[in-house]
C-alpha cells in the first residue's frame, strides 16, 4: 500500500503545509475536541510531525491559527452599525455548534498569555453590544461581559457531551434557560 503522505517539496511547500495543518486541525478539533492528537492532525494534514511542530511549536499555538478566523469574523461582526448582542451572540454560538475545542482550549490553558490575548479580544467585541442590550433594557443592568463569556462556555460545556446531530437543538434549549437570567425583568435585575 503506499504512503499517502505527499512527497516533501521542502521550503516552498511552507504556506500550503501550514494551510493543510489548519484545515486538518479545524476538522479533528470539530469531531474530537481539544485534545484531538497531533499526530492525527499531521497524518491528515499529509505532513509529518516536524512540519507540524515547525509551523505550530505547541497545541494552543495551532489552536489559536485554527480560531483565528472564526474570533476575526466575531470581530468583524461587532464592528458593523446596527449588530445587536443577540446577533454576536448568535454566531458565537454557532462556532460553538461547529467545535466546542475553543472553549476547551480556553479552560484548558487559562493562564497562556496567547490565549489570555484572544480572550480578552473576545470580551472586547461583546462591550458595545451588551451596552446596548443594557441601555434597550433587553438585558440585565447588573449583566457583564464575563456573565456572557460565562454563559457561552456552559454552553459549550454542555454542547461538547452531545453528538452534533443535536447540538443546535440542546444549544437553543440552553439559552432560553440562561436568558432568563440575563433578562432585565428577572429579579434582581435593573
């Protein structure tokens, strides 16, 4: 049988190993979360395991290239005139429904200052949507960006126990028990 593995091309191959790796890392972290193998990732990837160490020294730093889109697209959604906390909290679920591995990734290495950076960009796109929310009276006044960041990874704790067949169905059945938390007629709220 032959080696499926394609022929090494050297340095010119660069971009469209590093390519490979983050579309084989976005697939395994999808079906098996966080902590799919490495190996796994480079044998689909077709590179060997020096390539991927070459271009990814350490599991977050290949995580962070596979959530780097998805975290830009949350960004660049936040950034549009009119985008409401439902919207941004919406797509954020909808990564979540696609690969629970970036809350993983987040639990799993808090205290990574790469990660602690991604996080902190998270929370900043959710700081003018929730103060909207806030000033609409659709959300709690006492609500914050931690309680939200805190909502999604539950969520995502959840979503990860589940087959992806139904997570978008157990997703939406966790938030409507969360919002009435969040809601600003639940008691206690502004």
């Amino acid at each position: 049988m032959p080696d499926a593995r394609r022929t090494n091309r050297g340095p010119s191959a660069a971009a469209a190993n590093r390519a490979a790796l983050i579309a084989a890392a976005r697939e395994l972290f999808a079906a098996d979360g966080y902590d799919a193998p490495l190996t796994a990732i480079a044998r689909a990837a077709g590179v060997g395991q020096g390539s991927l160490y070459r271009h990814f020294p350490d599991r977050v730093s290949l995580a962070l290239a596979v959530f780097e889109d998805g975290v830009g697209e949350l960004e660049a959604l936040a950034a549009e005139p009119g985008t409401t906390l439902d919207d941004v909290l919406a797509l954020m679920t909808e990564q979540t429904i696609a690969s629970t591995a970036f809350i993983d990734m987040v639990s799993a290495t808090p205290a990574d200052p790469r990660v602690l950076r991604v996080r902190d960009r998270v929370a900043a796109l959710l700081d003018g949507p929730l103060a909207e929310a806030r000033r609409a009276g659709r959300v709690r006044a006492d609500a914050t960006v931690d309680d939200l960041v805190l909502a999604v990874a539950m969520i995502a704790g959840v979503l990860s126990k589940y087959p992806a067949a139904v997570r978008r169905q157990t997703a939406e059945r966790a938030w409507t028990l969360l919002r009435s938390g969040l809601d600003s007629q639940a008691r206690g709220g502004g």
